[in-house]
C-alpha cells in the first residue's frame, strides 16, 4: 500500500480523461476548496455511493499525559468524519465493484472504469502500467 497525492490524482484523471494538466490541477483544487468551505461552516457533503463528509463535535475530556502520568484537560473540538457509500465499501472490502454496478450507464464513464479496474489489477500484481501518449 502507498500514499495518493494530490499529483497523483492528477495525473490519473489526466491520463484517464485527455484533459490538460492544468485544467485538471484548477479543478481538483477548486474542489477541494469548496469541501473545506462547505465543511467549515458546518455543512455536510454527500456524494452517493461514495460517502459522506460531515463535521462532528467531540465532548471535552479528561485525557492523561503518558509521561508524566499529569491529567489535562481536552477542550470540545469539531473534527471532521468520513463515512464510506455502498461503492467505496464493496471496492476496499472486495478490491472491485459489484457486478450490478460494475458497468456505470455512460460510455465514456464506462471506459475510465475499465481503464481505473485494469490499472489497478496491474499495480497489484507487479506490473507497470503504460499509457500510450494523449494529444492535449
């Protein structure tokens, strides 16, 4: 297992869409910039089959510092949650989608997910993935 970047998110959706680089960088960010606004006033972001992001307040405690044994108290804090949707459960607990879902209606959307399911069966077994070079 490794760590995604945000590079590396962009990368996949460029080679994966055609779109250029930089659109693709302007996008994810503005996205994720609108997550952070929705999510700092309190809001909650659902995206079906995905998740949901919501804000939640943890109650003040007593918590005990392990070196010194001292108590100290923990003022209430928001912290955010992410719960997993129906999809992103079936994929991390099988590594695929399921069967009813696995071909999404749209032809383009139907072609990343192949493309997404190949890549990912590549990496885990070793192999590299190619890509044959996009025009922009």
């Amino acid at each position: 297992m490794g760590t995604v970047t945000k590079k590396d998110l962009v990368e996949c959706i460029v080679a994966h869409s055609g779109q250029t680089r930089e659109s693709v960088r302007v996008v994810l960010e503005s996205t994720l910039q609108s997550f952070i606004d929705v999510l700092s006033r309190g809001d909650r972001i659902e995206i079906r089959d995905f998740g949901v992001f919501e804000v939640r307040t943890r109650k003040p405690r007593v918590a005990q510092n392990p070196k010194t044994l001292e108590k100290v108290k923990v003022d209430a804090r928001r912290t955010v949650r992410f719960k997993a949707g129906r999809l992103m459960k079936a994929a991390v607990l099988d590594g695929k989608l399921p069967a009813s879902d696995a071909e999404p209606k749209s032809p383009a959307v139907a072609r990343v997910a192949r493309k997404a399911a190949t890549d990912t069966a590549a990496v885990a077994a070793g192999r590299a993935v190619r890509r044959s070079p996009r025009t922009a």
